[in-house]
C-alpha cells in the first residue's frame, strides 16, 4: 500500500478528491477543512461531520461564557472579527470555510509568534491574506481601561489571543451548521456590527454636550 501524500509515513487509506491523491486517516483528521477545501460530497467529511459537530457545539459552550463576561477578551474578539466581516462584505464569494481558514491560518501565526526557529528544507505555508488581516489585527490590538493611568492600553498574551481565536473559529462552525460553503457565520456578522453601530450612534445622541 502507498506512502500518505502528505506525511508520507503512514499507510494511505483514504483518497482525498479535493486534493487527487491518498491519504492517512491521521492526515485526513487534521487536514480536514482546515488546510483542505473538502467537497460537500466526500464519504469521510460526510462520516465525521456529526461528529466534528457536537465537538465544536461543546466547545463553543465552554469558551464564550467566559469571553462574554470579559471585557478584554470581548474586545479582541470584536478585533478578530473586523476583518472577516470587511472580506464578507466585499467578496460576496468569501464563506464560512473561507472565514474559518482564514482563522486557523492566524491561529497557526499566534501560536508561533514566540518561536524564531526556522527549519531547513520546510516548505512555507501558502499566505492567506484574509488569514495575514486578522494576525495584523490581533497584534495591533490594544485594550484601552476606563480610567486612563500610566499604562492605559494593555497588551494581549498569545493565551489570550488564542483563547479568543478559537472561540470565534467554534463560532463560525457552529453557525455554519455543516455547510460551510454557505455565509450563516458571515450574514450573522454582519446584523451583529450592524447593531454595534447602531448602539455608538445612540449612544452619541443621548450624551450630553
């Protein structure tokens, strides 16, 4: 049996149509709408959707609890999610799996920003630019305190922003409800900064001179 495509270690089981070629059932986990465009039709997407599902309900449950409740964390969330609605908007072919990996390939960023290691003969990532708009983001975002000291804007630790990346990502899939070729996440952000501004503006008009 042929090498994995991919990893080229394991035994490869399973043929991937996005790609045309065989891989691993480890490699397919991974890479499963994450780095790879998997058609709605595919037998392995089709078989652990469900099960990808409930993962991504519970941990949207466990993680947005706590970001709503922070202020902080509410803010570089907002920042996370400026530039996909910004890509929504102007590229009405922009999904929710386009939204997704655009997150997962700043997540891989952020979660690589403190390691200047650069390993010979390994091929670089392909850039997403929607991906390289929500890292810029992210790493100019600064929370600003109420009561302005010394040192009013704070600074975000990658556990933060990582944190908050994955809130958005188990977003996204919750929200695209198996078909992440559709924009639920996408129209969905666009009603919420909708009423954001809604609300800046109301909230300008009742404030007094």
């Amino acid at each position: 049996m042929a090498k994995c495509s991919q990893c080229y270690q394991r035994k490869a089981k399973r043929h991937c149509p996005a790609l045309g070629s065989d891989l691993c059932p480890l490699c397919c986990g991974l890479l499963r709408e994450k780095k790879i465009h998997c058609p709605a039709n595919c037998p392995f997407l089709i078989r652990h959707r469900p099960y990808q599902e409930k993962k991504v309900i519970e941990k949207k449950q466990t993680f947005s609890k706590d970001i709503l409740q922070d202020e902080r964390l509410s803010w570089l969330t907002l920042n996370i999610e400026a530039p996909l609605k910004e890509y929504g908007e102007k590229t009405p072919s922009f999904a929710d799996r386009d939204a997704i990996l655009a997150l997962e390939y700043a997540r891989e960023k952020v979660e690589k920003e403190k390691s200047r290691i650069v390993l010979p003969f390994k091929a670089e990532e392909p850039k997403n630019d929607a991906g390289e708009a929500i890292f810029k983001s992210i790493e100019q975002c600064r929370y600003q305190k109420k009561i302005i000291l010394f040192e009013g804007l704070e600074t975000y630790k990658r556990e933060e922003k990582l944190k908050c990346l994955d809130n958005v990502i188990a977003a996204v899939k919750y929200l695209a409800r198996g078909h992440p070729e559709g924009r639920n996440y996408i129209q969905d952000l666009s009603q919420r900064f909708a009423r954001i501004k809604e609300l800046s503006q109301q909230k300008k008009i009742l404030s007094p001179p």
